[in-house]
C-alpha cells in the first residue's frame, strides 16, 4: 500500500514465520540470511512482523532490499508474485 512516510510494517505470519517454526535457527535464520546480505537492524528472532525504515536510502538500495526479501523467500519455497 501507498505510503506517505518510509516505515513499512511487514507482516509475515504466512511466509517467513511459517519457515521458522520448522527452521534449525528458529526465528533466528532470517535475522541471519539478512546479515549475511549486510542488511542489519532487524531484531534476532523477529519473523511474524517486524518494520523496514527506508529513510536515507537510494533507489537502487531499496530494489537490493527488495531483492534480498525476494531471494530468501524463494530459497525456502516461499511463493513469490512481481
């Protein structure tokens, strides 16, 4: 949805969380697939939702941080729509 400010709430219950409940790491591996990207920030262990601040940042960062999202995603079998 359209916003009018750079703080994105993610929820995540139907992907991400639903990885972690099976997942070695827990809530701990996307906190870890994103550090391994360089993004940091997110708290370890948060996967049902958590906030993306995009404020500061160029175009092509943002399109990496989608991509990374997109990219983790599909190498757990998380459907990903364009």
């Amino acid at each position: 949805m359209p916003r009018k400010h750079t703080l994105t709430k993610a929820d995540t219950k139907d992907s991400f969380d639903r990885i972690a409940k099976t997942h070695k790491r827990k809530g701990y591996f996307l906190y870890d697939e994103l550090t391994k990207r360089k993004i940091t920030g997110i708290f370890p262990g948060a996967t049902r939702e958590f906030k993306l601040n995009t404020y500061g940042l160029k175009w092509d960062q943002i399109k990496y941080l989608a991509d990374v999202f997109k990219e983790i995603a599909e190498k757990y079998g998380i459907r990903v729509e364009e």
